[in-house]
C-alpha cells in the first residue's frame, strides 16, 4: 500500500510540473497570434491604403492631364497607319519596298 501511494504522489507531482509548464507554453502562443492578428489588421488597413493610392493614380482624368502635360503627342497621321502587306510611307514620300521584294530583286 505504501508503494502504491508513493507512485500516485510522484505521478501526480509529474502531472503538476508537466501542467505548469503547459500553461505557461500556451500562454506564450496565445501572445504570438495576439501579435500575428495585429499584424494581419495592419497588413490589412496598409492594403487598404494602397488599393485607394493606386485608384487615384490610375484616374483616367488624372492620367490624361498628365499626358497632356508632359508628353508631346499629336493625333496620329493616317499615312502613319500599315496594312498587313503594305509598305510604309517614308517621310520623303517614297514607299519602302517589302521584304518579299527585295529579295526578289536580288
């Protein structure tokens, strides 16, 4: 009898020590995703931030003042246009001869 109880005594010491230890790891992984939930909230509103940035930047009335105003572009030419086939015109009003025909001439 007395063997038994010193075996459920040291038994229940283990268990107490074990428990102690338990908790206090608990605890601790308790404030690691109190600071991971933090940083998805802030990851989040930064998120938040960027997507309206990004909306501002990207307005088309907003882009298009700028290209007026810092880009020197004109309506484009027709004779700039190409065909599937056709040569461009040069700036000296001579057509370039497609690939096809030069070497032909050759």
């Amino acid at each position: 009898m007395r063997q038994a109880t010193i075996i459920t005594l040291l038994v229940a010491a283990m268990m107490s020590v074990a428990l102690f230890f338990l908790k206090y790891e608990v605890n601790g992984l308790e404030s690691e995703l109190g600071e991971l939930n933090r940083g998805i909230v802030s990851d989040r509103e930064s998120i938040h931030v960027l997507q309206a940035e990004w909306s501002h930047l990207n307005d088309i009335q907003r882009l298009k003042a700028l290209a007026e105003r810092h880009l020197n572009l004109s309506p484009m030419d027709p004779a700039q246009l190409r065909i599937a086939g056709e040569p461009i015109a040069r700036k000296t009003g001579q057509l370039a001869r497609p690939a096809s025909a030069k070497r032909r001439a050759r």
